[in-house]
C-alpha cells in the first residue's frame, strides 16, 4: 500500500511539474476593428513562411463588407514567374461584436470536402489610428503578415510593426519581404 501512495504521489509531482514547465506563452493582443474603415486594398510588406504563399514575391488583399456583416476576402499572389493568382473567401467574427478576431474561409476544393476544417483564424494584431498599416496574426505565432494600405511604407512605419510583432512574441527574422520590381 505504501508503495502504491508513493507512486502515485510521484506521478502526481512528475505531472505537476510538468504542467509548471509548460512555458506556452499567452496569446497575442489584439485591438478592436472599425470593419468600414478596414475594408479595401491592403499589400502585404512581409509575411512569415506559409504553405500557399511558398511562391508568392508580391501579395494583396481586398476586403468587403457584406450586408449581412460578414466580410468578402480576395487574395491576390504574384508568384515569382510574373502570373498573379487569385483566391476568394468569406470572414466573419468568431464572437458576435468582436471585430479583432476572425474566421475566414477560401472557396477552393477543400473547403467545399472538409468545411470544418478550413477555417483559418485571422487577428488583427494592430492597426494605426488611420487604418494606413496593420499587423495580422495567428495565435500560435505561425502566421504573420505587416500590411500597408501602399506597396512601401517609411522606415519608421517598418520599424514600428516589426517592434510590435516582437513584442507580441513573433519570430521577426523569418520574415520575406514584398519583392517589387
């Protein structure tokens, strides 16, 4: 019986323990979204590797609300060949009235096979008073992207985002950069 208590006391300290280790640090902040001024063309300055950008030099995005609130999403990709691709998606808030977090949703053959699966989680991690760039996350640090309103922004706006991201706990040095030619 004695032997029994201490391993199970045992297992009990391992796992504890274990769980005080456990170093996931918290999720991102994110900032509140007027949606009508965040509509409308944004580039994309640099963006962390991800599978369905792997030949992109040059992206943007377009959002549009809809009347029933949600949002229409077009990504365009200029890959490294010169030919632009298009995808076109749905977003919409994960929690009614909260605009920073989003779901979206591209019209493609594996959505229409799996739906539950093929939602991505979009956070708006920052935008400037004026809605000119934004920092747009996942919470698992995966997935970043800087955006402009315009191809190229100042040194100083650069500096900003990249500061901002590291210190939401993005890697920064991963980053590719927008190639224009």
């Amino acid at each position: 019986m004695a032997l029994r208590t201490t391993l199970l006391l045992s297992c009990m300290t391992l796992a504890l323990l274990g769980c005080a280790g456990n170093d996931h640090p918290a999720p991102p902040r994110t900032q509140q979204v007027d949606l009508q001024r965040y509509q409308g063309t944004w580039y994309e300055l640099a963006r962390l590797p991800m599978f369905f950008q792997r030949n992109c030099v040059k992206s943007e995005a377009r959002y549009g609300l809809r009347e029933d609130g949600r949002i229409d999403v077009t990504n365009r990709c200029q890959e490294k060949d010169g030919q632009w691709n298009e995808a076109k998606g749905i977003a919409e808030a994960q929690q009614p009235g909260s605009t920073d977090k989003l779901w979206v949703r591209f019209d493609n053959w594996f959505s229409r096979l799996a739906p539950g699966l093929t939602k991505g989680e979009y956070w708006v991690l920052y935008h400037d008073k004026d809605y000119r760039v934004a920092l747009v996350g996942h919470p698992n640090r995966e997935y970043l992207w800087l955006l402009s309103r315009t191809p190229a922004v100042t040194d100083q706006q650069r500096e900003q985002l990249l500061t901002i991201a590291r210190d939401q706990g993005y890697d920064t040095s991963k980053l590719i950069w927008r190639q224009d030619n």
